[in-house]
C-alpha cells in the first residue's frame, strides 16, 4: 500500500481487506506515523466513497482471492479500477 493513497483508495483498500487495513492502521499507530503529520489513518479516509468497482465480479474475485491468469491483466474495454501514478494522485477514473 502506498501511503500517497487517496482517501477513496484507503476505502477501497478498508472495504476489500479490512483485516490487512486495521494491520496497516495498527502499524501506523506503532510508529507514531501521520498522514501528512495531520491525522491518523481512520481520520484521513473518514467517510470517503470506496473506488471499488462492482460491476466485474470476476476481477473483485481476483482481487480478494490472489487468483488470476495472465489473460486476466489485460483491460478488456475501459479501465474501471484506479489507476494510481499512471493517471495522477486521484487514481483517476475513480
């Protein structure tokens, strides 16, 4: 996870692995560590909209279970996930 995520991400991230996220959380709390030396990780994502897109049952399959082929890290049609530095810090086109 990188800590230049979105709000949005971090939902995404809470939403999909919420085991992995109070992880990170715990983490952070360990190391005394702020986002941007203002608040702590559940202020920063606060009620922000998950970019999780639902509308691939296939993908979000992959996405929780590690389990994927090649053929499955080609985009068929547009890009529905985030995009992270590829499409700037809002991880456009979510």
């Amino acid at each position: 996870m990188c800590i230049f995520s979105t709000p949005k991400l971090f939902a995404g991230i809470r939403k999909l692995y919420p085991e992995e996220y109070q992880l990170l959380k715990h983490d952070k709390e360990i190391l005394e560590f702020m986002l941007d030396n203002k608040c702590d990780l559940d202020t920063f994502v606060g009620n922000a909209k998950s970019c999780v897109y639902h509308g691939d049952e296939k993908a979000i399959r992959s996405l929780v279970t590690g389990e994927f082929s090649a053929n499955d890290i080609y985009a068929k049609g547009q890009w529905m996930y985030p995009a992270g530095a590829f499409h700037g810090v809002e991880g456009e086109p979510c």
